[in-house]
C-alpha cells in the first residue's frame, strides 16, 4: 500500500530572526516513503566510531527539568562560557517566544548565546543565514515537536552548519524533541501534536548525529517505556533503541557514552542481558555504554567499595511481596550506585518499582514540609505544594492536607534532595550528627530510627534513602551498614 500524502500549507516569510532578528514562512511538503529505512552503521575502521560522533559530543537529554550539571557540561564541551553557542528554538511552533529563547544557557553561564530560527526552507539555505553560525562550538535543540526541525532544516545548509560543529569538535545536544532529532531514525516525527503517533511515514529520518539509534524521551514520566520496543526495536533489530527519562542525559564522545542526571536510562536491542521481563536494559547517572558493542563499559557502583550483593542481603528479607516491600537508593557525588526495590511488583507500563509511589513517607514528611512557603494569610494553597513538588521535577509525590504527610517514592526524593543541593539550600527537617568524623543530616520515618531513613553526608556528596512500610524495620541500622561499607576509610 502506497504512503499517504502529508501536505503542510504554507505562508510567505515574514521575517528572519537571529540574535535580534526573525525569520517565519513555508514548511515543505514531505515525502519519504514508508517503506524507508535506517541502516544499522557500519562496522569501521579500528579507533573510528560506528555509531557516535566522529569528532565532538552529542548530548541526549530526555527534557523536563535539568540540573545544573546538564548545562554545564553542555557549555564545557562547547569550549567554555565565551564559546559561540547556538539556540535552535524552532520545534517549539507557536510557542515559541524568542526573547526567552537561550534563556537556560545563558543562565548557566555561557555569554555568547545565538538564537538561530526560521519556518522558511529558504532561509535554512541561505549563506548569509548560515554565515552567522559559522564559528559556533555548541548547538542546542529545544524542546517541542521534532517533525518542525525536519521541515525547516533537513537538507539544507543549515543543517550542514550544524553538522559542522561537531566536525571541528564542538557538541550538539537538546532535550525531548531536541532530543528525539539527534538519532538516525525518528520516532513520534508525525505532523501532529498526538505524541502516541510512533513512525509516520514520511517522517522516519533524524538528523543522525548517532548513527543507526532511535531516541525517544519522557520515558517514565509519561510511561512511554514499553513503546520503542513495541512499536520499532522488536522489528528492527539493526537499530539500537535508546532513552532517558527527564532530566536525565546520554553524554556521547565517540562510540563511549556516560549517563549524567537525577534518574534514568534505557537501551533496546544491546547485547547484555536485558532487565528480568522487561525489553530494555537499565542504565543510572555514572554508568558508561558502548553503542557499537552495545555493552555496559562499566557501572557506577564498580569504582566502590560497596556492592549490589551488599545491599541486598540488607534487604533480604523483603524479597517477598507479603512483606510490604522496601526501596533504596544510595548515590555519591552526581552518580547512582543503588537503585533497587524489594518485593514490589511489576508495575504498568514497565514503569520502575522505585518511581512508583507506594510508600507513606511519615516523619520523611518533615523535610518536604520545611519546603513549604505559607502564603501571606499563613495559609498553604496548592501552589505552594506545587512549588516543592517541582523542585528537581519530581512526578509522583503527593501531599496531604489534613495529615500534613506526603506519599512518595525513592526516585522523586533524590530529585529533590538533589535540587536543593544545586540550590545550596540550608538542610531543613534534618537531625545533625557525627559518624567517623563525617557530619551527617539524617531523619527517619518512624521514632527510633525505624521505617524508613533520609540519610545525608554533605562533605562526601552522599545520600541514602530508604523507604518501606513496616514500622518495625531498623531503617538506621539498614542505612549505617551501607554508609560504613561505601565511606570506609
């Protein structure tokens, strides 16, 4: 069956934006064939990536809110904050306010901010356009619809332009659609605003700054998990799947790629053994992938002392649903070592049994309510809840009104513990002591140090959060065994 036709209707240019300048107008009509394909890349010469970037990085973030380390690393790779760095706003459409636009880099330090956009083919192909990115080290995609950047740069000289930058060792990254564009082949490119709309096909072809990948984004916030193996990787298997969820970033130098962020990542179609009845295998922040062997080059917790065997014989008597089941996490200086449940079930959509909100938080509650701003009636409306829930972009913690306690999960809490360290916050709703000379800012959530544990050590960028259920479990006990295995001197 022949491929439907997709025709975007068309204005004329209005203007051109760049710096202070605009540029609108036509889309072009589309038309590759669904019968298209994306080859898997090569096999290449020893020492020449197959996959990644021949020169430069690529940084692949899955959108949502980004800490200030994604930024920075940006603007690292792009050569420093006076390195010409260019802001490609064009997925957003209509929403696209370009007086905003570069507003994020240039908060977080680069000086030398472009803003490149236009609707017009013409534009895209013109060489006083282009000209103006000639010396750009950075290229930043925003967020939106990709389908908008294929039909104003596919083909064209700009994206040649963009192309060059990572040619003469620059980087070029960008979050959800931005992200999205970076691979070979393009999931969710349809014309539309419908996300559910996988592979349309006239849309199949990225912008392949990773060759023979499929990128998508938003994956746990939106239970999007199971979709790339569905609806492409399970039929192709030449194409390795990646994802990320929000806020987190697959940074890529060559065929090497390190995890960077607050939660995590995903790969279809590698060659480890996938996570136990799921399509995919799970990556966290300090983990590193090879995507040309498709193998885990190294784990963050290996460069540790601690073990994942450790951590589990800690909790190994929750490896039963029937005991309410616990969570933990355990990270130290950016980097995820632990990230596990205990008898919790498989939940919808393969969405993760530590993002899942199945635990009371109970005196946990008290560092989220220190949070909390009253408004100028003494009062705490919705958005002042909403207000600690953005903090790190959490996506499931919820707030009680009447019992001032929040439900929550072990993901949205290093989310958060995680922003309000970025923010140089003062520790609020946390006891102070000392182990082995460290400081530490601990709370439980139940008297006694049980249930549950919040365990912090600032002078060595380490966390432990623990979560279950049952009032009777020895949460400090559970979170010093881990503390004094990972911080033994």
């Amino acid at each position: 069956m022949s491929a439907p036709s997709f025709r975007v209707r068309c204005r004329a240019v209005t203007a051109i934006l760049l710096l202070s300048s605009m540029a609108v107008g036509c889309t072009r009509t589309t038309g590759a064939s669904s019968g298209a394909s994306t080859s898997a890349a090569p096999a290449s010469a020893r020492g020449t990536p197959s996959v990644g970037p021949r020169t430069g990085s690529v940084m692949v973030v899955g959108g949502g809110q980004m800490g200030p380390e994604v930024l920075a690393r940006f603007i690292e790779l792009a050569g420093g904050p006076d390195a010409l760095i260019v802001d490609v706003p064009t997925a957003g459409g209509d929403s696209i306010n370009t007086a905003e636009s570069g507003r994020g880099l240039k908060s977080a330090g680069a000086r030398n901010v472009v803003v490149y956009h236009t609707t017009s083919r013409t534009v895209a192909d013109a060489d006083s356009f282009v000209a103006k990115i000639a010396n750009a080290r950075g290229v930043w995609f925003d967020g939106g619809r990709q389908f908008r950047l294929v039909n104003s740069y596919a083909g064209t000289k700009s994206e040649r332009a963009f192309q060059a930058v990572l040619d003469r060792g620059g980087v070029v990254g960008g979050s959800s659609a931005g992200a999205s564009i970076l691979g070979d082949y393009l999931v969710r490119g349809a014309p539309s605003n419908d996300n559910r709309l996988f592979n349309h096909p006239q849309y199949l072809k990225g912008f392949a700054y990773l060759r023979g990948v499929a990128i998508d984004q938003h994956v746990v916030a939106r239970e999007r998990l199971p979709d790339l193996h569905d609806s492409l990787t399970s039929r192709r298997p030449d194409l390795l799947g990646i994802s990320e969820d929000e806020g987190t970033v697959w940074v890529v130098r060559g065929d090497s790629a390190e995890i960077i962020g607050r939660n995590k990542a995903f790969v279809y179609n590698g060659r480890d053994a996938n996570d136990a009845g799921r399509p995919f295998l799970t990556l966290r922040p300090g983990d590193r992938y090879n995507l040309a062997t498709r193998r885990v080059m190294s784990r963050a917790i290996d460069a540790t002392p601690l073990t994942q065997k450790f951590v589990d014989n800690v909790f190994a008597s929750y490896g039963e649903s029937a005991s309410g089941g616990a969570a933990v996490l355990v990270a130290q200086d950016g980097k995820v070592l632990v990230n596990r449940a205990y008898g919790i079930g498989v939940q919808g959509r393969f969405t993760p049994e530590t993002s899942a909100p199945h635990f009371a938080l109970a005196g946990l509650s008290a560092v989220l309510n220190a949070a909390l701003a009253p408004d100028s009636t003494g009062r705490l409306s919705a958005a002042s809840v909403r207000r600690v829930t953005a903090m790190g972009g959490t996506q499931r913690l919820t707030y009680d009104s009447t019992t001032k306690l929040w439900t929550g999960n072990v993901d949205d809490l290093y989310r958060f513990d995680q922003a309000r360290t970025a923010q140089n916050a003062e520790p609020k709703g946390f006891g102070v002591d000392t182990q082995r000379g460290d400081v530490m800012q601990v709370v439980y959530g139940g008297g006694e140090g049980r249930r549950s544990a919040w365990m912090r050590y600032p002078g060595r960028k380490t966390t432990i959060i623990i979560l279950t259920s049952d009032d009777r479990f020895d949460a400090k006990s559970a979170a010093t065994r881990i503390a004094d295995r990972l911080l033994a001197r």
